[in-house]
C-alpha cells in the first residue's frame, strides 16, 4: 500500500499542483467507497457471467437462443452444437446458473429459452463488432 499512497501522493500533486495529507486521505475514501460500492458478490456474480459466455459451445447456444426468439428443444439446440450429450447438459446448466438461459420441462421434452438478461448481452455485443 505504501508505493500506491506514494504513487497516488505524486498524481495528486500533479493534478492539484501540492498535495497536502488531507488531499490524500479524502481521495483514498472516495476511491474506498467506489470498491465499497461494488461489492465482491456483484462482482462475483458479473464474472461468473463472463465465464459462461467465455465458451464457444456456451455462447453458440446463447446466440442461437436469442436468435430463435422462442424456446428450443434441448434436442434442436444438440443438432445445432457437436458435442456429447453431457457435454451439452453442462453447457445449458453453466447457462442457467448465470441468468442467460431458463428452462422447462415439457413432457418428456426439455424447452429453453434466451433470457432478457442473454438478450441485453448479445445486443450488446453485436453493437460493438463491426
């Protein structure tokens, strides 16, 4: 912490032309209250997110689900990635677990289906690849 405080004591002295001790400590509780702010779940939670969609597999079937715009079976979503059947229950279960993908039993048949939450992301994404 010491080199930071100094390293951040020679910016402020930058910014503000001198840096007084009151400069400091004013400044490492506003940055204090930012990381206060996040909080380790959320940032937990947003990583975990990531991770699912860090996945070729994992994102092929969020793209696909959001594309469908509806839910697909758990078989038309196998036709669509070529991995094993596990593999695939993995994916989808990796996709529930971070909020992209909500499932339902429908009969014998297992329906998915995008969430607002998938939808956000891929819009997001999308807008941002030329």
């Amino acid at each position: 912490m010491v080199n930071t405080t100094d390293r951040l004591e020679r910016y402020l002295e930058d910014e503000l032309g001198e840096c007084r001790s009151e400069d400091l400590e004013q400044r490492l509780d506003e940055l204090g209250a930012l990381d206060d702010a996040l909080g380790s779940s959320q940032i937990d939670a947003e990583l975990d997110l990531l991770s699912a969609l860090a996945n070729e597999t994992r994102y092929t079937l969020i793209r696909v689900l959001v594309a469908a715009g509806d839910e697909l079976c758990v078989c038309e979503l196998h036709a669509v990635v070529d991995i094993t059947e596990s593999g695939l229950s993995h994916a989808l279960s990796n996709l529930v677990d971070a909020g992209l993908v909500e499932s339902r039993k429908d009969g014998r048949w297992k329906k998915y289906r995008a969430t607002n939450r998938a939808v956000a992301i891929v819009t997001l994404v999308e807008g941002t690849v030329e």
